[in-house]
C-alpha cells in the first residue's frame, strides 16, 4: 500500500511527459503549416517552417524515447533527439538573421562554420557510446524503465547553445527597438523559451522531472505564441 502513492505519481508524471511532447509536436507542426501561408518574406518563411518543423521532430523522437522499452531504442531515439535539437539551433539563427535582414545566413563563411561546428557536435554525440562523457541510460524501474543521466558535455553543449539562442534574441530586439515595436511581449516569449533551461537544471538534480532536454516545449510556446497570438505585431 505504501508503494500505490510512487507508483501512482510515478505512472501520472510519465503520462504528463508523453502528452506534453504529443502536443509540443502538434503545435510546431501546426505553427509551421500556418507560417508558410501567412509570413510574406520567402526567406523569414523558409526559415521559420525548419525551425517549427525541426522542433516537431524533435519532440516526436521524445515521444519515442517514452514509448519504447529497449535500451537500444531508448539510444537511438534520443540520439536523433540530441541530432535533431541541435540543427534546430542553427534554424533559429538561420531565423533570427533572415528577420532582422543582417544576411549572415547568406554568408558562405558562416555557412561553412555552422557545418563544422554542427558536424563536431553531432560527432561527439553519436561516438557518446564509446567515451560516455555526453550522457547514460538508468534504470527507474518504473513506468520509465531507462532515464537519461547528463554528464559533462551535454552541459558544455547546451551552454554554447544558448549563447548562440541569445545571440539570436539580440538581433531580433535590435529590429523591435528600432521599429518602435513594443519589447515587452517579444521578452515574456523570449522567457518562456528560456524557461526549459531550468527544467532541464531541476530535471538533474531533482527525481521529480525528467533528466533530458525540455527545449521542444519551450519551442511549442514560441510557436504559438509568435504566430497566433503576436502574429500582427510581428509582421
């Protein structure tokens, strides 16, 4: 009888996970087919629909990761996960540049450095069996089975991420500030992306969430958010 109350828990917070991703997915997708009809600039457009497309697949290799039971699976599921998340950052700047008509994206150079940074990083990830340094698999022995466990790398990764992410946000303030556009809604969505890190930190050190990557999430709400609540603004 003491162990109804884990279990139950245990059972209410797995399904919490698996809906929040089915949904985060939903939204992306629907975000995505919304900004190909209603974001005028090709470039701006192209750019969001990878963006919300990439983060949908994201979330989906979740839904995957908690859907299957074998460890091989749990492996590859969330290594297209670590895959996938990361060229979404890369669909972000590709975003952020094509918006605020800066051109970097054009840019061969910068091109050339994304694919090598991108090549790396996607290296170390998918070599993660041989030196262990970006991430394990546990057992929880729950509705779980195998949870993730982030050691060194991952945090290293996810820290340059977020400072190329934040590199992205600057240039879209740059373009509000100089429109005269109002700041406030662009910074409460650039919070509640933001929003994952802490998850992903609690995650960690806390039994109670997941440890793994809560970004597509994070994305779902930008999604949302730019395009069916500040759609007016952002055009």
């Amino acid at each position: 009888n003491k162990l109804k109350p884990a279990v139950t828990a245990q059972m209410t917070a797995y399904f919490g996970y698996l809906l929040a991703f089915v949904v985060g997915a939903a939204a992306c997708l629907g975000a995505a087919w919304r900004a190909r009809s209603v974001v005028p600039d090709p470039e701006t457009r192209q750019a969001l629909t990878w963006l919300f497309s990439g983060s949908a697949a994201w979330a989906l290799a979740y839904v995957g990761f908690l859907l299957v039971g074998p460890a091989l699976w749990k492996h590859l599921f969330y290594q297209a996960s670590l895959i996938v998340g990361l060229s979404v950052v890369f669909a972000w700047l590709w975003f952020c540049s094509a918006y605020s008509g800066r051109g970097l994206h054009r840019s061969h150079a910068v091109q050339k450095a994304a694919l090598v940074l991108y090549l790396a990083v996607t290296a170390l990830k998918v070599t993660n069996p041989l030196h262990g340094l970006y991430y394990g698999l546990e057992p929880t022995g729950g509705a779980f089975g195998l949870v993730v466990t982030h050691e060194t790398l991952y945090w290293v990764v996810m820290s340059v991420a977020y400072a190329l992410s934040a590199a992205g946000y600057l240039m879209l303030l740059e373009v509000f500030l100089k429109a005269g556009a109002r700041t406030g809604p662009l910074a409460l969505l650039t919070g509640l992306t933001a929003l994952p890190a802490a998850l992903n930190v609690i995650g960690h050190v806390e039994p109670a969430l997941l440890d793994i990557t809560h970004e597509p999430l994070g994305v779902a709400v930008f999604a949302v958010g730019l395009l069916f609540a500040y759609e007016t603004q952002f055009s």
